[in-house]
C-alpha cells in the first residue's frame, strides 16, 4: 500500500467515525435528556420510559456502528490496497 | 430543569449523608408538602419490573430470530457462515444487554449512557478481520440481527396499544 493511499484510508477512517458520531450523539443527547425529565414528572412510567429509551437507542447507536466497521475495514483490510 | 430549594440535600447523600430536606418555614410549616423522594411512594417496582420483561422479551426474539438465521444459512449456504452468524448474533445479544444495562442506570448512578457497549462491534470487527475462521459478512449481519427483533417489539406494541386504545 502506497503512502498516499494510506493516508488517504487514515482520513476517511477518522472522518467516517467522527461525522457518524456527530447525528447519533446529539439523537441521543436529547433523548436522554427527554427521559430522564419525564422520569422525574412521571416516576410511575419509569418502565415505559426506560424502554422506549433503549429501543431508540438502539436504533440510534446502529448508525455510529456503521462508521465505526467503515473506518476498521479502512484501517485493517483495505479494499483499496494493491 | 430548575431544582427547588426544597429538593436540596443538607449533607451529601453520595457521602454516606441522609438524603432529608433541609428545613426550611415553607416545609416546617406544612409537612404534607414535604417534597422528601423517599416518602414519595410509587410503583417503582411494577416499573422496574417492566423494564426488566422488555428486555427479556428483546433477548428472547433475537435469540429465536439468530437461531433461525442460522439454520437458514446452514441449509442453504455454508456451515462455517452460520458459525460465524451465531458468534454475530450472540455479540449483538451482549451488546444489547450491555446497552439495556447502561440505560438502566441513566438517573440513578450514572449521569449518562456509557459507551462501553461499543467494544463488543469493535472486537468483533476486528476478531472477524484477523482470523480466518470468522466470516465478516455473516459476523456483521449477525450482530445486526437485533434490529428486526426490535423491529418486532416496536410493531408488536403499537398494535396492542391501538387495540387497547380502540377496545
């Protein structure tokens, strides 16, 4: 592998996890900052609210996932390496 | 979220202090407004019991959606590609637990959600990458089997809640 490629693979690693994180982080910013406020009005649907909680970030965490195995393939099986 | 005055602790509760009010006219004057949470009684525990049966729901559809998966590339691919699903599989089962358990906490001990959960797709990525054994497509998809299994728990309620709705 030449070094531009290299670089190049080093780059696209870091920017696939790094803009993947940036929707994901503040989804899941909010949506923990709108549970835990209804936990606090609602303490008896704390169940619910804690599951809908996790369904959605699961949902959400799956997005940061896909950057991170786009940036690991990069960076330890190049497609793009001779 | 504005706390009031009457919510704060006098002593430090994560110091081995009591959590009781300070106290203020406004409280001395009509203890049945003492806002105090551990006098505040709700079903917390029906609730946490719920949180628990969700996730056992949820474990228990992506085991049967994996395991099914499974017996459909064993038959109709390879055998070391179902392997290779069911190791996905069970990584995303501990994902999934991992999350839940994280969740769980949010509140309680811990201010946010932690990201610890995010080793398991790390390590398995990187363990279907350098040995041979392990498939990275099946591995992969496997793990994302939790998807239709939540999936499945989202359609699942909405209908019960429409049928407890319209009923």
């Amino acid at each position: 592998m030449d070094s531009i490629t290299t670089a190049a693979s080093v780059v696209a690693a870091g920017l696939a996890v790094g803009l993947g994180a940036i929707g994901p982080g503040i989804g899941q910013g909010s949506a923990a900052q709108g549970a835990v406020e209804g936990i606090a009005r609602q303490p008896e649907a704390e169940g619910k609210i804690r599951g809908t909680l996790l369904l959605s970030f699961a949902f959400m965490e799956s997005l940061t996932i896909y950057g991170l195995v786009v940036a690991l393939v990069l960076l330890f099986a190049n497609p793009f390496a001779g | 979220m504005s706390a009031s005055p009457l919510l704060q602790p006098d002593i430090d509760p994560s110091k081995g202090g009591s959590t009781a009010l300070a106290k203020t006219p406004e409280a001395s004057a009509s203890p049945e407004r003492n806002l105090n949470p551990v006098s505040v009684e709700f079903p917390l525990g029906s609730s946490e019991e719920e949180y628990v049966q969700l996730q056992q729901r949820l474990f228990l559809a992506t085991l049967i959606v994996s395991a099914f998966a499974a017996s459909f590339t064993a038959i109709f691919f390879d055998f070391s590609a179902a392997i290779s699903l069911l190791i996905g599989a069970f990584a995303g089962v501990l994902y999934l637990r991992l999350l839940a358990r994280s969740i769980g906490k949010l509140g309680r001990s811990s201010k946010g959600v932690s990201k610890i959960q995010l080793v398991v797709p790390v390590v398995l990525v990187l363990a279907a990458l350098k040995l041979s054994e392990l498939h990275f497509l099946p591995a992969l998809l496997g793990f994302l089997l939790y998807k239709p299994s939540l999936m499945l728990q989202v359609l699942l309620e909405s209908r019960i809640q429409a049928k407890s709705v319209s009923s």
